[in-house]
C-alpha cells in the first residue's frame, strides 16, 4: 500500500503545504476580530472541543475486539407473554442476529415491558433455542428476576449442554437497585457475598462467564455526562473486582468475571471516545492491581433518553449513528433499541430495522474489519485522553467517599448527574441542544406508527430497605416538548382543531421568510399550528396590506399571533401591525426576533413577547398555553 505521507498523490502535490498558522490566519479573517474561543465548544463535563486538532501519529489502538471480528448483534428480548417473546427471539436469530439480550420486568433496560421472572417462562422463552450454537446470551435482571441465572444453568444442564460452551452474561450487578429503586433488600456485605456466591456457583458449574456487570446505562439514562458514567461504572467494577477477591477468588480470574455495559448515543465523537476511554480506564485498574492489562468485554445498548415518540422513524439515525460509534469505538456486543421503542411494545417491523441496521453496517460496510480505526485521530484521541482523565477524578472522589455503594447512599453521585441534568434540560428547552422533529422541524401531520397492543408491566415497589439513597429517575430528552404536543393532540381530539398562532409576515418573502420559518418551528415543537399568511404586494401601501392581515386573522381562528419580517420592515410597519392585531382581538402578540433599538416602541404597541434563538422554549410555549387556557 503507497505511503501518501511520503509519496503524495499528484493532485495534493499541486498544493503548497498548509500550516496550522495558515489556517489560524484564515480563521481570525473570518471571526473579524471575534476572540478565537467562540469556535471552542464544551462538553457537559467542561471538556473543551476545539475546531482542529493535528493528527496524532503516535498513537497506539486500543485493545478491544480481535482483528476483523464482529462485534455480536444483539437483540432484546421483552415481550411479557413468553410464547411470544420465544417466537421473536427465533425469528431473529434465524434472520441474523448473534445475540439475545433478555430484558426482564422492572431491570435497567425494561423501559416499560420485560420478561417474566420464573423459571417456567425462562423456559418457555428459550424454547428451540441452541444455546451452544455460539448464540450469545446476555441477562438484564430485575429484583424479581435474581434467580433467573441459576434457573438458567439449571436449563442448560437438563438439554446435556456443556456450559463451557454457552456465551452466557448473567448480568449481575447488585448496586444497580440504590441506583434505579432508591432501596436494596440487602446490605452491601451481603450483597457482596451473594455476588461472590452466585458467580463461584455459575464458575464452578463451568460457565465461562462474564458475570457481573458495571452498567453505565443508569448515568446516561439518568441525563449523567460521559465521564460521569466511565467514572460511575469503573467504580462499581472495582466494587466487584473487591468483592470477589476478598471471597476467595484469585483476583486474576476474578477481573476474567467482569465486564461493562455503556449506552451509546447519536454524539458519535463522544461516544467512539467513551468506549475508547473505558478499556484504558479499566486497564489502568488492572495496572493498578499488579496485572497484566486485558482487553475487558464491553457491551453496549444505543441510548433511551435519545429516543423520541414524535417523528420515531428519525430514532432509526440516530440510533444507526450510535451504533458506528460504539463498533468503531472497539464495542464486543450492540443492543439497537427498535425505533418505536418510545412509543410502545415494538413490532416485527421495528425489531428487524434495529436487527437490519446492525448488518448492514458489519456486512456491507465492514465497520468491524478495521481494530480502533480512530486511533490517530486527533479530535477521538483528545477526547479519549481527556475523558479518562474526568473519570479518574470522579473514581477518585468516589473511592475517598467509600467506594460506589457509599457515594450513592451519601448522594454525591446523584448530585453530580442531577447538576448535569439541569444543565441538558435548560439547553433542550432552549432548543441549544435539537431534537430533530421534536424540538426542531416538527410534523404536526405525521402518521403514527404501529406497535404491539400489549400493556407495560407494574412493578411492585421493593417492601424490605435495608439500604437507601436517592434513585435517579430515567429521562427521555424529548418529554418536555412531548407533553405540549400530547395537549395539542388532545384539544384536536376534543375540538377538531389544534391550538394555533397565527403568523403575520410583513413585506415581501425575502423579508420575512427566514423568521416565519424560525416561529413555524418555534410554535409547532410544541403542538401550537401556525396559520402563515402573506399578503399580496401593495406597493407601499401600508394601510392596504395591513387591512388584509387583519382580516385573514380573523379568518384564522387563532387567538395568538406572531409578527415575522426583517428589523427594517419591523421599523416601517411593526408597531402599526401589532396595533392593528391587538384591535381585531389577538390575546397577546408575539414577535420573531429581538430588534434592540426597536424593542420599548413595540411592546408600547402590543408585542407581549420576543422570540430570539437561545430563548427558553419551553416556557415561552407553556405561557401560550395558559394564554389559551390549555393544561398541558
């Protein structure tokens, strides 16, 4: 293969080299005496991006999947009636996945539906199924749902299968339930213990493992940042790691008994870095331990709180997204959520979209032949570096608090992610962060999609505490703007018509196309229509035009009206508009943009509210509701 680096292709060669400073020199033309910190952007953990990083020729791959192998496609299985979950599980395997994950009622994973715990469905599910066909099977426990690995070994032994030959996952992860139901049955010591027991009990009967599991997924579900769920899950996994040796355990083979799960979501350099920066973490740990480093089993699931119920079939690039950047990341196993996931139990279609996606981009892509192909990259190794950095410092803090169990009873975990969530949740309601036909170009008019008619399972609320903290709640980003569009779907319902504004476009298109387009948006990510008019050109004639705007307001039935044009048609004929609007009865004026030498002389005139890019969206379009008298 040619060397481009010292034998440049010929077309390059007609080119003088670029320096960084020439590019700097490009850029400080374009900022026009801006400062240069303006192209820096920020992580929620406070990490900088820069707009260009040199390549980073030193670099070493991370160790992960052996060369040229694919990751395994996993694919849930959730259904609560196990007849039906049997029957998906074989469909999929017979149709390209590698892996089952089964979802059980009330785990991390559930969202809303799961399995049933006993052993007679455990059964029922597994139905057919070869488990020594180099199926991979992964576990997603509940309380409920503890015994299940061992109803599991008890399954393989009755069909004479060698467990060694099993791919099994039992998912073990005691401290997940302070995390998710705020309680734990047991205290650590004896959740410590039975950890040690069930995994000595499973290893004895000769399943391979891994076992237990850190799962970073509670974090990210919760709104955490990446460092926050690295840090989180390396501190649960030296949790067990402890645990495990002080059973008995050799701490060699204790650390073969591990493995990661992490959620994967639609930032794709973040996320390639987050699974990049969790196998350098945890060597370090191994480091730390007098080992060798070895390439720990990480599993990754694309993200809940990405997933929307509006506009669902943009949850399938997102999740595509996810998916390139957990394998290029070095993930060992890919959980695609089906993109009606948000919406209800989904259905064949949906699954095989999640099941499809992964295929394509391992069969027709190879995405998996290539080990770390974003190793060198400068802006993935900064952020791998960077990330391993804010992780170390939050295992830190955590270990000087006690270790993962004490933090989370003392609430220094939740207080870190509840900070981060507050922060997320003021830029989607400020559309900073968009949420592309939620918050951003919304489809009032969309055709819902079909899912299962099968009902969530209610979960029992854990009786016996032993253990307490305060749980962290499992948020969708999309909820807030949700809400406003379910009450919009409801006054359509009730009344035939949705809550509208209408949009009162002065001048000419040129003039007020850009902001009408921006209030469309604006008003309609949260279910409110826009009724758009453009009058006819009256060649100046102020009066004329604006006869016309009244009237086809009136005309409208909107209650709510939104002037859009250009700050020098606003400083012609806003004030007059907005007057003549107030006069035919609009209940309150708003205004597309915020025209600073303008601003006193229209609100004098009527306009109640200005909307400008960064503003709080949502509170904007929950005071139009109470305007209107709508609970959303």
């Amino acid at each position: 293969m040619t060397d481009i680096s010292t034998n440049p292709l010929p077309l390059a060669a007609e080119f003088s080299a670029a320096t960084r400073d020439d590019w700097l020199n490009l850029v400080r033309t374009a900022l026009k005496g801006a400062p240069f910190e303006r192209l820096v952007g920020q992580t929620y953990d406070g990490l900088p991006l820069d707009p260009l990083y040199p390549r980073q020729a030193d670099a070493v791959p991370a160790a992960g999947r052996a060369p040229a192998v694919p990751w395994q496609v996993m694919q849930r299985v959730d259904h609560p009636d196990p007849a039906a979950a049997n029957a998906e599980a074989l469909h999929d395997l017979e149709n390209g996945a590698t892996g089952l994950s089964l979802v059980f009622a009330g785990a991390i994973g559930a969202y809303g539906y799961g399995l049933p715990p006993g052993a007679d469905a455990l059964t029922r599910v597994l139905d057919g199924i070869a488990a020594d066909a180099g199926i991979a099977i992964d576990l997603d426990l509940s309380i409920p749902a503890r015994e299940v690995p061992l109803h599991l070994a008890a399954w393989v032994k009755q069909r004479g299968v060698k467990p060694a030959a099993v791919q099994l996952r039992t998912g073990l992860d005691p401290l997940r339930f302070l995390v998710t139901d705020g309680a734990s049955p047991l205290h650590w010591p004896e959740l410590a213990a039975l950890l040690v027991k069930l995994v000595a009990e499973l290893a004895e009967r000769g399943f391979r493992g891994p076992f237990a599991v850190a799962d970073g997924r509670v974090i990210h579900n919760a709104g955490g940042s990446e460092a926050q769920e690295l840090g989180y899950a390396l501190a649960t996994g030296v949790a067990y790691l402890r645990a495990l040796e002080s059973g008995g355990m050799a701490i060699e083979d204790a650390r073969r008994l591990l493995y990661f799960r992490l959620a994967a979501d639609a930032d794709q350099f973040l996320t390639t870095a987050k699974f990049r920066a969790m196998r350098k973490l945890w060597a370090r740990v191994e480091e730390a331990c007098g080992l060798a480093p070895e390439p720990a089993f990480i599993a990754a699931e694309t993200a809940w709180r990405m997933m929307t119920q509006r506009d669902p079939h943009v949850n399938m690039l997102r999740t595509t997204i996810a998916t390139v950047a957990a394998g290029i990341g070095g993930a060992d196993a890919i959980t695609v959520l089906p993109f009606t996931m948000a919406v209800g139990l989904p259905d064949r279609l949906a699954r095989r979209a999640a099941r499809n996606s992964q295929l394509i981009l391992l069969e027709e892509s190879n995405l998996a032949r290539v080990t770390d192909p974003a190793a060198g990259s400068g802006a993935i190794e900064a952020l791998t570096d960077r990330l391993c950095l804010a992780a170390w410092s939050l295992l830190q803090e955590i270990e000087t608090a006690g270790g993962a169990c004490a933090a989370l009873q003392a609430g220094l975990i939740q207080r870190k992610v509840g900070d981060v969530r507050t922060a997320r949740a003021a830029a989607i309601a400020a559309r900073k962060d968009a949420i592309t036909g939620t918050s951003e170009y919304p489809n009032l008019a969309e055709a819902p999609v079909q899912v299962l008619d099968v009902a969530p399972v209610p979960m029992t609320p854990l009786a016996a505490k032993a253990l307490s903290a305060e749980p962290l709640p499992r948020i969708r980003l999309a909820e807030p703007f949700e809400r406003l569009r379910d009450a919009s779907d409801r006054v359509l319902a009730e009344t035939g018509a949705r809550p509208k504004v209408f949009l009162a476009n002065l001048g000419t298109a040129a003039e007020f196309t850009p902001r009408a387009s921006f209030a469309k948006n604006f008003f309609e990510s949260g279910g409110i229509e826009a009724v758009s008019f453009a009058p006819p050109s009256s060649a100046g004639d102020v009066a004329a035009e604006l006869a016309v705007i009244v009237a086809a307001f009136k005309r409208s039935g909107a209650s709510l009206a939104c002037l859009c044009s250009s700050n020098a048609v606003y400083g012609r004929n806003a004030a007059a508009a907005a007057q003549a609007l107030k006069s035919a009865g609009a209940s309150h004026l708003y205004l597309a943009g915020r025209p600073r030498d303008q601003i006193d002389a229209l609100a004098q005139a009527g306009v109640g509210t200005f909307l400008a890019a960064g503003s709080d969206v949502l509170a904007t379009l929950r005071g139009a509701y109470a305007i209107l008298g709508i609970a959303p």
